[in-house]
C-alpha cells in the first residue's frame, strides 16, 4: 500500500510542475503517468556547442556505436543560470565522464524534482543527430526512464 502512496505522490508532483510550465491539468497527468509506467522520454542534449563538445561528437559519432557510450544525469544546484539544472555526462567505453551538456531547461523543471527526491532515472545514448552539412552542428540524443 505504501508504494502505491508513493507512485502517486511522485506523479501528482510531476503533474504540477508540467501545470506549471503551461500544460493543461489532464495532459500533465497524462504525461506523468506515461513516464511513470515504464515508456521513456527521449531529448535532445542542451549546450552541445560550447568548448570542444562538437569534437567529441564527432569522435562518438564515427568511432563508436551508442551501445559504448554511458550516460550520467548529475544535479547541478550551483548552476547561475538555472536553479533546476541536471548535467549530462558522458563516458566512451568507461573512460573519463565528459560533460556533454544540460537537459532542456523545461524538463529539467520536471527532473530536478525527481532527483531531489531520490527517485532514480535511468539515462541512455541514443544517437548523434546533424552534420548534414559543413555548416550544420551535431547534436546528441538521450533517451530517460525511471529506474
């Protein structure tokens, strides 16, 4: 009886905060009880571009398959510009975590909360989109579930 309290809390929290962003009052619960279940929320990566982060792109786009890369959501609270920021690090083959980039600020409204709570999320690579031209950037893609 006590996880079903508890699945039901962690949805009406993520029902609110969807409210919060603009969603009506049943498509937030529709979208929080869709991620609760089991189906997965797939992003894109923010702030690919900065340093040298289009270089490991590259790297990871033509020597590795997405099966090698790991993916860690980290919470960052000393963030300036978003007090909700959730990094995304990045390893090749368990090598050194790279920072790649943030979560988009209005689901990381969503996922801060959950991580805050201690309710774990389970990240995965999915594929390296762009670069269909010279002047085109490349952009990476995660795919989170709750664990």
């Amino acid at each position: 009886m006590k996880e079903i309290t508890r699945i039901r809390r962690m949805v009406a929290s993520m029902a609110n905060r969807l409210r919060n962003m603009g969603l009506t009052l049943s498509a937030a619960f529709k979208k929080a009880w869709e991620l609760v279940k089991g189906h997965t929320v797939e992003t894109k990566v923010a702030g690919v571009t900065k340093g040298n982060r289009q270089k490991a792109l590259h790297r990871i786009a033509t020597k590795y398959s997405p099966d090698d890369v790991a993916v860690k959501l980290v919470r960052d609270r000393a963030n300036l510009y978003d007090c909700n920021a959730v990094r995304v690090d990045i390893s090749v083959k368990g090598s050194e975590a790279y920072t790649m980039g943030f979560i988009p600020r209005n689901l990381a409204y969503v996922i801060s909360t959950l991580i805050d709570r201690g309710i774990e999320l389970t990240a995965a690579f999915k594929e390296v989109r762009g670069r269909y031209a010279n002047y085109m950037n490349y952009g990476a893609v995660i795919v989170l579930k709750l664990a």
